[in-house]
C-alpha cells in the first residue's frame, strides 16, 4: 500500500528489524557482547552468570567482569556480596531484566530466551549473532 501511495523502500519486512536499536544502548551491548565472549551461543542461566561474576572476584583474567553490567544490574551486584540470599536476589533480578529485553538487538546480537522454565526450572536464555 505504500509503495502504491508513493513511498519508495521496503517496508515491514525482516531485513528492517534488525535495525531497531537506539543509539544510546551501549551498556546493553557491552553486556550482549561479554555474554557472546562467555558463553558463545550456547544456552546459559542467570545462575551461570553469577558464577561466572565470581570467577571474576577469584582470577581477574575469567569470569564475568562486573563492569560490563548494565547500570541497573551492577547497582544490585553492589549492594550484595556472595552469600547465598545475595547471589538469590541477582539470579532473580537478572532473569526478570533479561526477561524485559528478549529479542533486543545491539551490537550484532541478540537476547533469546531459548527454552521457558517452569517454578523449579530456571530460564535458559541464549545470545545469537545476527548477520544482516
């Protein structure tokens, strides 16, 4: 229809959704991208993100370094430390975040929530590499 009314381009297509990013979201990247250098696209858990901030605090070389958590995560990272109602409380956070910005894209990547889980089951969440 638009192109009839006179409007040249494509419209509504998938090779426009990619480009749907804003121009501010840097810290959303940098987190998509250490996530991509951790767990490549294999599926992983908020609990294995927190495991991988503590080999962080262990060996600064590995792990998840907390500086590439969005603001809002690395305030709650902050305030606790690694005993067990802390770590609870991330995990927790973390999924609901991540949940907020499934299929967002930055950088070239994407938050995917692979596989849904139930009261038991943790999330399993995935980042993809787009390619245009």
């Amino acid at each position: 229809m638009l192109k009839w009314a006179g409007f040249p381009g494509t419209f509504g297509g998938e090779d426009n959704q990619i480009a749907v990013i804003a121009e501010d979201d840097e810290e959303w990247g940098e987190f998509l991208a250490a996530l991509h250098d951790l767990f490549g696209e294999k599926e992983f858990t908020s609990a294995s993100v927190w495991d991988q901030l503590q080999v962080h605090v262990n060996n600064k070389a590995a792990g998840l370094d907390p500086v590439k958590l969005p603001e809002q995560l690395s305030e709650k990272y902050a305030k606790g430390n690694a005993t067990t109602s802390s770590s609870s409380s991330f995990k927790k956070s973390l999924g609901k975040w991540m949940g907020y910005r499934v299929g967002r894209y930055a950088w070239g990547l994407k938050l995917v929530l692979a596989k849904k889980g139930g009261k038991k089951n943790p999330l399993i969440w995935m980042i993809e590499s787009i390619t245009p």
